[in-house]
C-alpha cells in the first residue's frame, strides 16, 4: 500500500493516461523525436504542469526546460530532479517520462506534507537525451555543459537530411542563442534522476527501488563503408564491389570483437546509399555504439576495429557519482521503504552522467523493470514499484532540501 496523499497517487495514474497516446507509434512503442510535433506537445505539457504549481518556467540556453520552486539566484544553488521526455524510435513508455512524471508527483507530495524547503527545488526536463533523431546523446545537457559545440550541434542532420538549425526554425526557435549556459547550471547544486531499470538486477534481488552508483564508459563511432554502384540486373556477382556486403563484415567483426574483450558493442543503424531495391550499394554509412565496465575495453574494441577508421560522435568516460550524496539518498531510501537498497551500475547514459563530468553533485534512483527490456515497447514498470519510486524520491527530496513540516 503506498504512503503517499490519494491526490499525488491519483495525479500520477490519470498523467500516464494522458501521456500514453503522445508519439505513439504504429508498431505499438513511442516515436517522440527532438523537436518533432509529439516532443514539442511534451514540452507544452511540462511548460503547463509548471504552471499549474506555480512554478517558476525557465528556459535555458540549451532548450532544457526548468520549473523552480524557490528562486535559486537569490537563495544559492538548488535541488533538481528529473529526466527526459524524448525517446529513441519505437522506443518505451518508461525511459525519461518516468524521471519527469516522479519528480512533479514528489514536489506534489511535499506540498502535501506540508515540507517548507531550506534550500530551492526545480523539476528538469532535458532535450534530445537519446540523440534518437540528431545521433548525440545527451545533447542538451551537453550543450548546457560545453561538451557539444552549438557550431556542431546546429550542424547535425537527422535521417531526412533535416539540420538542429533547421528544426529549430521550424519550431519557432532561434539558433543564435544556442550554447553553454554556465548561470543555470551554476543554480544545480544536487541532482537526483530517477529512472526505470534497463535491466533485470532489481529484478533479480527482489526490490522495488535501487540507488545507481556509476555509469559505464561509452561511445558512439561513424564508419564509412564505400562500395561501386550498379545495376543489380545486370553485374555480375564477381565484378560487384557490394558496399552492403561489406557492412554485413563489419558488423560481425564488430560482434566478435566485443566478445574477445568482454564488452557490449552495437551497429544499431545504416544508411545505404542510394538505397534502391535494383541497385547495388555504393556507400553505407554505420553508427557503431561501445560500452563496457571500464575504458580500457572500450579502447580495446575500437583496436581491434581500427582498419574501419571508425569516426568519434561522442563520448562519455566512466561517471562515478557522487559517493556521498548516493549514501544520502540510500538512507533516504531506507526510512522510505525499509531496506535492502541494492548499489547498480549502468551501461545505459543518462543526463546524470554528463552533469556529474562537469562537477554537478549527481545520483540516481532506479525503478524494477519486470521484462528488463529496454528501448523496446516491451519496456515496462510496474505501478506500485513506480509509486515505491515517488515515495523514494520524496524522502530523499527532503533529506536533501533541509526541509521541515
């Protein structure tokens, strides 16, 4: 039976119904792109459930989104919680909406008990966290942190060909502002993202909520792959110079490699050029994703692929969170739900990471995943472990904002 006020429960069921039709995609998962229309009704949704608190809205200078309660210029540096709300193609329901939605239903809960916070709080929503149109992850927090350029960030093209620059345009957005914005993030004194598992650890250790700890090193590389195009009716099988079939030898190579290293590597998408039924493939362009517990196997899988000349899109170095405040919010855990409260480390990137790089006090809170399937329709949480997880985030929120009721 949760602890929490029948109206934060009520709230947060009749918000994932509200949310459930957004971007859905035909094929049963989410298609809710950076700055495409579902992103942009997002971003209206979480410019209204602001305003419905009496929120202050605040826009930084990345297109990440901020509801603060408190002014953290005049008071100093606040706490903030939350996600993203843009998914990966096809992807699930859980992966950032989750983050956001908890921490509206923990300011929610706190108003309802009553807390009179020491210190300012804000609700975050960070733009193009999957880099699931524009292929860098994490690129509004990037942007805000001065790891992305705003020169090359403007300079990414989606699938269609379509620019950051141009999609901002036609979202009504100017691009001579884009860039680091070094005032809000200096307003982050603490940051504490809740997430759905992208595993089955909690799963397996048979609780609700986990504290994460540290995010794996992990990178996305560019390979080019070029071949001679033809007619697929008339050339001959060995006077062809396939570039798909060389593509297929990479992706192999890149299987084995990551088995002979004891890392997880990925081709999760290919651009064939000119891509016709009748044509044989002159270019094929593949994004190559590295990830593994340390980066010296990262490192030893790009070794072995070298010969490729794979091209860094980005790349994170192992995060390990903040130690003292990950204590923190497992004792916070701990008199929320009783224990154990698992420590996890993850191969999944988040925010939380890049904020962490840049010196930001950072930790996360994991909500169970039953199927462990992530990125996928599949994903999945459960309403009372999601509900484990608002009452996690609470009591951490208050241990962290000094607060009193």
């Amino acid at each position: 039976m949760s602890g929490l006020a029948p109206d934060t429960t009520a709230w947060f069921r009749s918000t994932w119904r509200d949310l459930a039709p957004v971007g859905r995609a035909s094929g049963g998962g989410y298609q809710r792109l950076a700055w495409s229309e579902p992103d942009l009704q997002l971003r209206e949704w979480f410019a209204h459930q602001a305003q419905a608190r009496g929120l202050d809205l605040v826009e930084d200078r990345a297109g990440n989104q901020w509801a603060w309660w408190g002014d953290p210029d005049a008071a100093g540096p606040g706490v903030v919680s939350g996600s993203h709300l843009d998914s990966v193609p096809g992807g699930g329901a859980f992966d950032g909406p989750l983050g956001v939605v908890s921490a509206f239903a923990a300011f929610d809960e706190l108003r309802a008990r009553g807390v009179r916070p020491r210190r300012p709080f804000a609700v975050a929503c960070f733009t193009e966290e999957e880099g699931g149109r524009f292929g860098v992850a994490c690129a509004g927090s990037r942007l805000l942190t001065g790891a992305l350029t705003p020169e090359r960030a403007l300079g990414l093209r989606d699938g269609d060909g379509t620019s950051l620059a141009e999609a901002l345009t036609a979202a009504g957005r100017r691009t001579d502002t884009l860039g680091p914005d070094p005032q809000a993030l200096a307003r982050v004194g603490a940051f504490v993202e809740l997430h759905v598992e992208q595993g089955r650890g909690l799963v397996h250790q048979g609780v609700p909520v986990g504290v994460g700890r540290e995010i794996w090193p992990h990178g996305r590389w560019r390979v080019e792959l070029r071949g001679r195009g033809d007619h697929a009716g008339t050339t001959p099988l060995a006077d062809r110079d396939d570039a798909v079939l060389a593509a297929a030898v990479f992706v192999q190579r890149v299987r084995e490699a990551a088995e002979r290293v004891g890392a997880l590597a990925t081709v999760g998408r290919l651009v064939v050029e000119p891509n016709g039924v009748n044509a044989i493939a002159s270019q094929v362009t593949a994004w190559l994703d590295v990830r593994a517990q340390d980066e010296a196997r990262v490192h030893e899988v790009l070794a072995l692929l070298d010969s490729y000349a794979p091209a860094v899109e980005s790349w994170t170095s192992a995060t390990v969170l903040d130690a003292d405040l990950a204590d923190r919010v497992s004792a916070a855990v701990v008199d929320a739900l009783g224990g154990p409260v698992p420590s996890l480390a993850t191969g999944a990137g988040h925010d939380s990471g890049i904020l962490a790089a840049a010196g930001v006090p950072t930790a996360m809170l994991f909500v169970r995943n039953p199927t462990g399937i992530s990125h996928d329709p599949a994903e999945d949480a459960d309403e009372a472990d999601c509900l484990a997880g608002v009452e996690a985030l609470t009591a951490t929120l208050t241990r962290l904002l000094g607060a009193s009721g």
